[in-house]
C-alpha cells in the first residue's frame, strides 16, 4: 500500500470532504454541482451513491447515513409508482420510460419540472450497493433502510432487461454493460442482508444470474467489456464493474483485458475520456473516470498504476481545490464541439462533487495517509 503523498494531496482530501459535506442539504441529499446550470439543485441516486461511498470511506459515516436517509425516503414517496411498474411488468405490459423512476430528483426529493434523460436504471442498483456496503463499514444495522431496499429490489427485477439511458443520459435504446453490473452489485449486494423473504430472495438471485450471464455471453469482444449488448466498443465506466463494484473479478482474464483495453483507448496522458466518440464539451478526460481505473488497477494488483491515476486526478484540481467534472487540456476529442455546450450551460462543472468523492474512495484504497480505508 502506497503511504507516502505530497503536501498539496493532504490538502486536497481534507477540501473534497469539508466540500460534500458542507454542500450536503438539510434534506440530506448531495448536490451533483452547486454552479453548474444543468445540476443545480439535483441530486442523482448513481452520483450521490458514489459521493456517499467517498465520503463514508473517508469516515463520514453520519453524512453517507443521511444520504441514504434520502434515497430511502425518496423510494417510500415512491412506492405507489414502483408497485404499478412491477405489476405492469408481471402482466406483460411494461409501462412507458415516462412512467419508470427518474434518474434525479430535486433535492427535495422531488421529481424535476424540466426535461431530461430521465429513465436511468443504473442509479436504483448503486444505491443498493453503497447502502449495504456503508451498513458494513460502520456497523449500521441495514434494517434502517429495509422497506426501501425491498421496494428497489422489486423495482430492478421486474425491469433490469429494459434499454434506459446510460451513465451518461445517452442511448435509451441500448442495454449497456455498466448499468447491468450496478444493477448485479446492488442486487447482490440486498441478497447478502437477509432483508429478503424466501420468493424475493430467489427472484433477485435469478436476476442476478441472468444479468451475469447477459453480461459475458453479450457484453464482451475482443477479451473486453463493451459499451451496450451487441458493441464493440468501450467505455470508461466500465472499471466501475471491477472496483469498486466487484461485478467482474479484477484478476481475471476478462478483468485485465478490460483494463488494458481502457488504457490503451480511452487514456491520453494519464486521464481518462468517457468513450472515443464523445463530443459532451468537446469530449475531455474525467477524473472520476481516472479514479475509477485507479481502483480496478489497485484491485488487479497495480497500487503504482492506481496511485498515478490519483496522482493526475488531483492534478486537475483548480487553484482553489475544486475538481471538475472534465478537463480540456489541449486533449480534446472533438474541439469543435466544445464551444456549442458553453454556449448551452456555461463552463464545465466545478466543482463537481462526484469527481472529489472518488479521488477520495481511491485515496483510502490506497491508503493514503490522512484517508480513513
């Protein structure tokens, strides 16, 4: 384990943790960017799962248990929905995406007034996972939130084979490989509380077992994970299905194949893209995404090559600490592009709270002095 870390890392650790806590509303939720026009005011469940995990790795415990507050009220507010999404499904007749949970909410816990890439399965699963992963950590009994797990466990059964959105609020027509292997972890993740009865239990296992397979058998080319069912092509949320996900084993062939794959298409001078035909601000590296690779590295038993992808995600810190949500660079995919998304929205988001809570989960993986692991 890597202990040794510059001044300006210790500073940097000691700002993403008073920053997401000091920004975490009343309501417990996590603001995905305080500044940025298009986030303002929203909390989603896959960015605040993640920013929870970061913080309660760090040793935040009483904040990640207000986020989870939050989810769990959020799905209780929503239950009526999701009991009319499970029946739907076990009649045959799906519901529309218009009718599925939204991906964010205000962080009020309501849904937003405004149009979005809404149907998003990925973030009910990492929730499931974060939530009992925190449980563990510190000890919390997970009965806390036990009405909310039951009802999400419901929710992804009865519709984890649908296409939705992506990460990334792109491709509702696919099913794409990194939502399946949050939908596997957080199911998986419910299995091991015992919360389940004996006829939900045994659909989640069953779900859990197919998505396992879909994600092997439809998932994979050229010794690599893929971007949807069907593609060849990469993207760089897939680390997250080896750490901190565990989905795919990081010591494995198809674990290894998929990190050098990552490194060799999707890494320009140490950061990480999205995807090769990114265009989203001219289509720069994420150092979330880079954290992400970090600890799929440090799990398949490379701490130096996690600890340089911490190293450059720190690297992109602004003067006062702040982590965006991309960096330019000089490295962009599509330059051109950039220029049609500022106009849009203003400037990248910084700071962006995901990208803090990750350097932060990397951080204590390595164990960084200064992190609690």
């Amino acid at each position: 384990m890597t202990t040794a870390h510059p001044t300006d890392l210790t500073g940097l650790l000691a700002h993403s943790r008073t920053l997401i806590t000091g920004l975490q509303t009343a309501s417990g939720a996590y603001p995905a960017s305080p500044t940025f026009s298009a986030y303002r005011g929203y909390c989603w469940f896959r960015d605040g799962s993640f920013i929870a995990d970061g913080v309660s790795v760090a040793g935040d415990a009483d904040s990640a248990t207000r986020f989870f507050d939050w989810c769990a009220r959020v799905i209780a507010d929503n239950r009526r929905q999701i009991d009319k999404v499970v029946t739907a499904a076990a009649h045959g007749s799906p519901l529309p995406d218009a009718d599925m949970l939204p991906a964010r909410f205000t962080v009020d816990g309501q849904p937003g007034d405004d149009e979005w890439w809404d149907f998003q399965l990925d973030g009910y699963g990492t929730w499931l996972w974060a939530v009992v992963e925190h449980a563990r950590r510190h000890r919390i009994g997970v009965s806390r939130w036990a009405d909310a797990i039951s009802a999400t466990v419901d929710y992804l059964v009865s519709s984890w084979r649908r296409p939705c959105f992506d990460w990334w609020e792109e491709h509702s027509e696919a099913v794409h490989i990194s939502t399946l292997g949050c939908i596997k972890a957080g199911l998986d993740a419910a299995l091991g509380t015992g919360l389940l009865d004996a006829a939900q239990a045994d659909r989640a296992h069953r779900a859990s077992r197919d998505i396992a397979g879909l994600i092997t058998t439809g998932g994979v080319a050229d010794g690599h994970l893929t971007k949807w069912i069907g593609s060849p092509q990469l993207d760089g949320s897939l680390s997250a299905l080896l750490a901190p996900l565990g989905v795919i084993n990081p010591a494995s062939a198809l674990g290894r194949g998929t990190i050098a794959a990552i490194d060799a298409q999707l890494v320009a001078d140490g950061g990480v893209y999205r995807f090769r035909a990114d265009t989203f601000f001219g289509g720069g590296r994420w150092p979330l995404l880079t954290c992400f690779l970090g600890l799929a590295k440090l799990a398949a038993g490379d701490p130096d090559g996690a600890r340089a992808c911490l190293d450059w995600a720190a690297s992109t810190a602004t003067s006062g600490g702040d982590l965006p949500e991309q960096v330019d660079g000089g490295r962009l995919l599509d330059p051109a592009a950039k220029q049609q998304w500022i106009d849009r929205w203003g400037t990248v988001a910084t700071p962006l709270l995901w990208s803090h809570a990750m350097l932060l989960r990397l951080a204590a993986d390595l164990g960084v002095t200064g992190v609690a692991a």
